[in-house]
C-alpha cells in the first residue's frame, strides 16, 4: 500500500453518501463539499443491506425531501429498495450533488490538527467556531480495495456514515462453542445482502435455514427463506428469538390512522419532553394513565389481527416502549400465511451456542441446520470508533453510553465535526434533512451554539425523557417528542417552528418533511 503525505484543502468533508451525507450535500453545497463514499454509489444501507423483499417501512410521503416530492407520492404501496435509490438518484441530479462526490473512497483515520493542542474535556465554556479559517481535521482516505492513501485536509468534517451497515455485531460464544465447531454455513445479514438473487436462492432452497433475531432484517430474511423453500423438498426455516418486539401490519389501528397516537401535536403533548415546565411534567403525570391506555389500545388490534400470541411473539413491554425507542416494525403481509403452513416457525430463548450439527439451546434442545444466518444488527460505534482519534474516541459515548449529540448533529467535546443519521426517529429521511439545514446555518455563523456545558445539560434532559419512555432508551429515538425537537432546531435557525396553516391541523395533523420545505422569506 503506496502512502502519500501531501494534503488537499478543502473547507467541508462529508463521509458518507447515503440519505444523511446527500442531505448534507444539498444544504452544504455552497461550501463545494467533498463527499467520501467508500462504496461506488450514493444510497448507503438502501444500496449495501437489503434483501430482494426489502420495502421501506412508510408510505412515499413520509419518506421524502421536503423540495423534491415522489413522483408518484400518492401510491399508498410501500416503495421497494430499487425504487428507493431511484428517488436518491434522481435527487442527487436534480441538485447536481454528484460532483461532489468520489466513489470508491474509504476513509481510515482522522486526526486533529487545530490550534492549542487537543481539547479537554474538563473545557466545558463556548463551542469553537465552525470555520476557523484554517484547516483543523486531516482525512486520511484510501481508493480502492488497495489503493493509495491520499490525506485532506478540511475546517470543518460531517460524518454521516450510520449506525448500520459495515461492521456486523457478532454474538460471542463459550470457547468450543462458536462457529468454528458449526459443519454448516454461517453468516451475518450483511453477508447475504451481497449475495446475488439466485446465489441467495441457492443458499436458501432445500437447506434448514436458523435467522437469529426478531427485527425487521431477521423478519424479512425468515419470509425469504420460506419462499425459497415453496414445493417439494422445501425446508422449514426457524427463526430464534431472544426479545421480541411489537409489530403491525399496518398503519391503521380499529379504523384510525396511526398517525394520531403519535405523530401529533396534541398526542406528543401527552409525552415528556426535555425542558419541560412543573405544570407540563404535572399534566404528564396525570396523561401517564391516558398514554398507558392508548398502548394497550393499539395492542389489542395487534394481538386481534396478528397470531403474536399463538405463536409465543406477544412482547412482555408495552408499544410504547417499542415506538419510543424506534423498534417498531411493518410485519410483511404473508409472513404468517407462511407461519400457518409451517414454512417459519420460532424459537424463544435467552441463551444460545453451536454445535457440529446446529444450534443448542439453554433448555438442552438441539436444532439441527444446514444455514445460520445472523439478523444481530450492525456495531456503528465500533465504526466510528475506528476513524476517529483519541482522546475524541473516548468521549463518543460520554457520559452515559450513548454518544452526546446536541441537536442530534453536534458533539460538545468534538471540535469542527457534525453528525448526521446518528439519531433516530419516526422518519429519518425527514430529521436528516432538517438537521442538515441546521447545521448548514450553524456553519454559516447564522447562530452561535450554547455553551458545552449547556449542551451536555440539553442532552442530559433528553436522556432523561427517554428513560422514562423506554427500557430501550441506548437507541437514541426521539419518535415520542420528534416535533418539540424540530421546533428546537426551527428557533435557532430563525424560523417559525408553527408550519401548519391553521390551529386545528397544527393540533391533529401529522408533521412530515413538505411543512419544513422553506419559502423565499425564510431561505434568505
């Protein structure tokens, strides 16, 4: 591997060109970014995770930039990953985005090269400035498989890499019982997303298939499964639970649109959230048996439309738990026709290992196997972690194990750096976006951060709220106080966080990406 030290200026560097890094891309293009996508295409998960049945989990209107509309945003289907990355690619040649990009480039390291040596976390007073005049961060990034390392240099760095994708999280097994001793095939989700479609039939068909998992990926890998295996000499696939989640198989619930539970005004009022005054954590308290009801509301029409209990898939926790902490899933509409006919079929239990013929379990039941695949999810601190320097590594998950994000884009103790994708909601796409243009004002000196201290405060209340919401709160979901968060960043940016056109659909109307889509007034 050739090494070369010469540096290439530029102001801004984006690492990552999914839906996060073109969102970036858009709003910081005045700046001529340049835009690091270790891959050879925009799209990231929609390009690199995804399975031959993989659809987005919304309709197209939930699912959009709030400048560049569906084509066909009116089709209630939900889009399949092809017609996903047509919209991105479309996207990025409307605003002209791909000339900012280069494919192909994987970046490796990241060092700090600003003035007054690193930084210290004891150093809680103001933010430094976003362009310093001078670059601060050198990007070490390597083209192709084994190509040459070229080094940038750049004021002013966003990662918008993702929590998924890239680094597969393994399970860890006793010694002698991991893999290694497994006669069959073994892989992450990740793997099987390279896999082309007949090499992927191939694998399936006619093999005892075992998914690990209860997730989205786990869940549409298990469907897979079961229609490669259709017909004579087909082979059940099981699907090995430890947690299970609520699921829906719709967005409809006893008649009402789901978007009235939480995706209002008026439903997200019944919710905690950050900086809230004695009076509105009073009403909280009282709403607690409200909100408590409207859970079990919605769970009644799950457990009556789907078979969750008949088949031991009825969560301990509550919905709310789950759509707080953003793990609530679209269940595909055959997947218990095929359940029914005995082609899934599912495993609880807590503990698991391999032996030479399959999978054993805490009970001492063995389930024999041909494929293992892993639906685990993806490790994206072990990829940040990866690129980024000490002592700024430590502090990603300072400090409490979540990595402190103000604003969800920003990190206190990390200099010249923004983060886009990192936290999640109801509709990424839509955060993505609005915290883009955020941080593309943030940059232009259009408003000044609090100071660290203050941020940290700011992060500290969300966590709060969260614990309160969700035993799952590591996930960092904001989904139940989604539109308070929008507001927050509307006020720094100057603008009127209040998008509806009347107080009764600014109660009762849901917010998605087209009430944030700026006028001439609000652009200048």
């Amino acid at each position: 591997m050739a090494s070369n030290d010469k540096l290439t200026s530029s102001r801004v560097a984006i690492i990552g060109a999914g839906v996060s890094g073109l969102a970036a891309a858009k709003h910081l293009a005045h700046h001529n970014p340049i835009v690091f996508e270790a891959s050879e295409s925009i799209g990231g998960v929609w390009n690199s995770c995804t399975y031959e049945t993989t659809k987005l989990q919304s309709t197209r209107v939930d699912y959009e930039f709030s400048d560049f509309p569906w084509p066909n945003r009116d089709d209630t289907t939900f889009p399949s990953y092809v017609e996903i990355l047509d919209y991105l690619e479309s996207y990025a040649k409307h605003f002209d985005l791909l000339k900012f990009m280069k494919f192909g480039s994987k970046v490796i390291e990241v060092r700090y090269t600003g003035d007054g040596g690193t930084p210290q976390m004891a150093d809680l007073g103001a933010y430094s400035n976003s362009f310093p005049e001078k670059p601060v961060w050198e990007v070490a990034v390597q083209n192709g498989d084994a190509g040459e390392i070229q080094w940038y240099a750049f004021e002013f760095v966003v990662v918008c890499t993702g929590k998924y994708g890239d680094v597969p999280r393994i399970p860890t097994f006793p010694e002698k019982k991991g893999p290694e001793i497994f006669k069959g095939k073994v892989m992450h989700s990740m793997d099987y997303c390279k896999l082309e479609k007949e090499e992927a039939y191939r694998l399936l068909r006619g093999k005892k298939v075992a998914v690990i998992g209860f997730k989205k990926s786990a869940i549409d890998l298990a469907l897979e499964s079961a229609l490669a295996n259709q017909g004579e000499g087909g082979q059940a696939c099981t699907m090995v639970v430890r947690t299970t989640h609520w699921v829906v198989p719709h967005y409809w619930v006893w008649g009402l649109p789901f978007f009235l539970f939480y995706s209002t005004r008026a439903s997200q009022f019944l919710h905690d959230r950050p900086n809230q005054s004695f009076l509105k954590t009073f009403f909280c308290l009282l709403f607690s048996l409200l909100r408590a009801v409207v859970s079990k509301f919605i769970e009644s029409y799950v457990t009556w439309k789907l078979p969750l209990e008949k088949y031991g898939l009825k969560p301990d926790h509550s919905f709310e738990e789950d759509y707080a902490s953003c793990q609530m899933a679209i269940m595909p509409e055959n997947f218990f026709e095929e359940a029914d006919k005995g082609m899934i079929r599912f495993k609880k239990t807590s503990k698991w290992c391999f032996y030479d013929q399959g999978i054993e379990f805490e009970d001492g039941t063995m389930l024999e196997a041909d494929v293992v695949i892993l639906a685990t999810g993806y490790d994206g601190k072990k990829k940040l972690k990866a690129i980024v320097p000490e002592p700024f590594r430590s502090w990603l998950e300072f400090p409490c194990g979540v990595m402190p994000l103000y604003r969800g884009t920003i990190h206190p103790l990390i200099p010249n750096m923004g983060f886009v994708g990192y936290v999640q909601s109801n509709s990424n796409l839509h955060t993505s976006e609005l915290r883009s243009l955020w941080l593309s004002r943030l940059v232009d000196g259009k408003f000044k951060l609090p100071s660290k201290e203050k941020m940290l405060d700011q992060f500290s209340k969300e966590m709060d709220v969260m614990r309160k919401s969700t035993r799952f709160y590591k996930r960092h979901c904001i989904s139940t106080f989604s539109i308070q968060h929008a507001d927050d960043l509307c006020n720094d940016m100057g603008l009127d966080p209040r998008r509806k056109s009347n107080l009764f659909l600014e109660a009762f109307s849901p917010y998605g990406s087209q009430d944030y889509r700026l006028n001439q007034k609000e652009t200048n």
